[in-house]
C-alpha cells in the first residue's frame, strides 16, 4: 500500500486525476490537497468522497512548516503537484500571487520530500506544467521537450521558474522527479473563467461572449481525462528526470472555436442557427498574448504508447453535455455565496 498525495485535487484537473487514481488504485491511499480557492470545489469529487482510500486535506502549499508537518504526519511515496494559480489574466494583475503559490509552494514541497525521503527507491515526484513557458510559436512548428523555455506572462514565469527548481533537485540532491508539460485542458467541473466553459455559460445566459483581439490566437487542446490518463501512465512508466509534452494534436484558431461551440450549443438548445454566434463580441487584446501554442507528443506515444482518445469534436461534445446536464453546479459556482460557503463547510475537515 503506496500514500499518495496529489496537490490541488479539487480543481479542474485535480479533481479528474484524484478520481482516476482512486478509482484505478484500491490499494493505494490517495490524499487530495488543496486549498480551496475559487477554483477548488470538492462538489468535483462527490462521486468519490466516501471511498475508503481517499482523503481530503484542507491546506496552503505556501505554508511551509504545515507541508513538513504534513509529510512527517503521512510519510507519502509519491506526490503529484498540480496545485497552482493558473489564469493568465489574474497573473498580469497580481503576479505575486502566482509568485508564492507557484514557486515558493513548490519549493516547499521539494523540500518536504527530500527531507522524508531517505532513498529514492519506490518514491516519485511529479511536475505538472504547461506549455506556456515555451513562450510562443509562430504559423509552424510545434514545441517539444527540448524547446528552449521562453516565459511571456507572469504566469508562465512562475510555472517556469518551478521546472526549473524541479530539475535543480533531481541534479542537485538526487530527488526521484518527473514533468509534464500539457497544452490546454477542456472538459467537464472547469471554472468558468476559461475560454471553453465560460463561452458556454455565457451562450446560457445569452450574454456577451468576449474574444480577445481578433480571435486568430491559436491554441492545441487537450481532453482533460485525457490528460489525467497520461499522468497516471507518466508517474508509474516515466523515466525519472524527464519531461513529456501532452497535447491532443487539435490546433484551433479561438474564433473558430468559439464559432463551432455556438453552433453545437444552438443545436443542443434548439436555438435558431446563427443566433449564438451573434454574441461574440470582439475586446481588446490581452496585454502580451502568445500567438500559438502547439504541442508534439510523440516521446509519451512512442514511449509510453499513450493516446489521446477522443478528437476535439467528440471531447467538446461530452464537455457541452456535461454542462448542460449540470446547470445547478455551473450555477453554483458562479454564484457569490459559493466560495465563503465552502470555505466554511470544510474548515476543519481532515
């Protein structure tokens, strides 16, 4: 029987990677962390929560006698750090923010590790990254695990910043590590602040749906359970000391996706053709928005022999469904008394 904790696990895809691995591994205890922000809802885990191997921990990975404490309490043997600030917009206005969590908390995590981890025999500690911190590609091209790290954001930085103290610790002090380096995520229990799920709560609500610029950014994405798939295979098959791009070969232009969303959600909500459409409203421009972002895959195909298993079309449209099926947990997220509720209802909870 393993201990393993996973960082961040109430969130978007925490929450995919928690159940995942308490629904794959019985015999292993798996302990979600988190902190519980806007971003983190344990409503994501309620098909799971009474499991007997899964545990939740309320708490600030910036907080760093309470990580030692936590991993002293726990001895774990693995670790999966998702836990971050991820929202670009919300790191041009605030960059400490993303300064503490996304370096000084994974700082604190290494350390904890190093300090309980007297071999590194059975242990492992996984970095999930994105490929933001390649910087930007321009009409060709793809980034690979090897492309020179070029940050633009400060966003970006920090999770850049925090690749590189994972590698200091595997080179300097041995720590058993891998990363992973991920493309955008889309799929069901998103916050509603993301292109994909905000477009459909505003096509809802039949309110504006804002498109940077002219909408010509491109992005590659990747089914979220997809994604989780691909962890639990990196952190039982990786090699240790390297990293894997994930993506899901699905390169679109924002405005074309946008596009194909309101004529899927027009479809599904028995709305006119075109009528959708007609919200997009075009805003200025994000202040140093990456061109494109596009991710090969191959090492983790070839290596691992990972897949991704749905196109885009048929991703998008279990993601619509989902939405659609679950307008009381959209609601709710949406809602002003839901963070002070949840903050709340699992203060003391452990």
């Amino acid at each position: 029987m393993r201990k393993l904790l996973i960082t961040g696990g109430a969130g978007f895809i925490g929450s995919h990677v928690v159940r995942r691995f308490v629904k794959q591994y019985p015999n292993d205890q798996i302990f979600n962390l988190d902190k519980l922000t806007y971003a983190g809802n344990l409503e994501n885990l309620k098909d799971i929560d009474q499991s007997g191997n899964y545990h939740f921990i309320k708490g600030d990975i910036t907080d760093t006698a309470f990580i030692q404490s936590l991993f002293e309490t726990h001895q774990f043997d693995g670790v999966i750090h998702l836990a971050a600030e991820s929202h670009v917009d919300r790191s041009i206005s605030n960059p400490m923010e993303f300064v503490l969590t996304n370096v000084i908390g994974t700082v604190n995590l290494l350390n904890a590790a190093r300090q309980i981890w007297k071999t590194a025999e059975g242990k492992r500690f996984y970095h999930v990254s994105t490929d933001e911190v390649y910087g930007q590609l321009g009409h060709e091209g793809k980034f690979v695990e090897t492309t020179p790290y070029d940050p633009n954001s400060p966003y970006s930085a920090s999770k850049a910043s925090s690749d590189h103290f994972v590698r200091a610790y595997h080179h300097t002090y041995g720590l058993p590590v891998v990363i992973s380096n991920c493309s955008n995520n889309y799929g069901s229990h998103h916050f509603p602040e993301k292109l994909i799920p905000l477009m459909i709560n505003n096509i809802l609500q039949k309110k504006p749906l804002p498109v940077y610029g002219k909408g010509e950014n491109v992005r590659d994405w990747l089914f979220v359970e997809d994604h989780a798939t691909a962890i639990d295979v990196i952190f039982h098959q990786g090699q240790l000391g390297d990293t894997y791009n994930i993506g899901g070969n699905n390169e679109w232009k924002n405005i074309d996706l946008v596009k194909h969303l309101c004529r899927l959600m027009d479809q599904k909500l028995n709305r006119a053709e075109g009528e959708s459409e007609q919200l997009i409203t075009y805003v200025t421009d994000r202040a140093g928005h990456d061109f494109r972002y596009a991710i090969d895959s191959s090492k983790l195909m070839s290596e691992l022999h990972w897949k991704p298993s749905v196109t885009f079309e048929q991703g998008l449209e279990k993601t619509v469904d989902w939405y659609l099926a679950n307008q009381e947990w959209l609601n709710h997220v949406t809602s002003g008394a839901y963070q002070q509720y949840y903050q709340n209802m699992y203060s003391n909870r452990s």
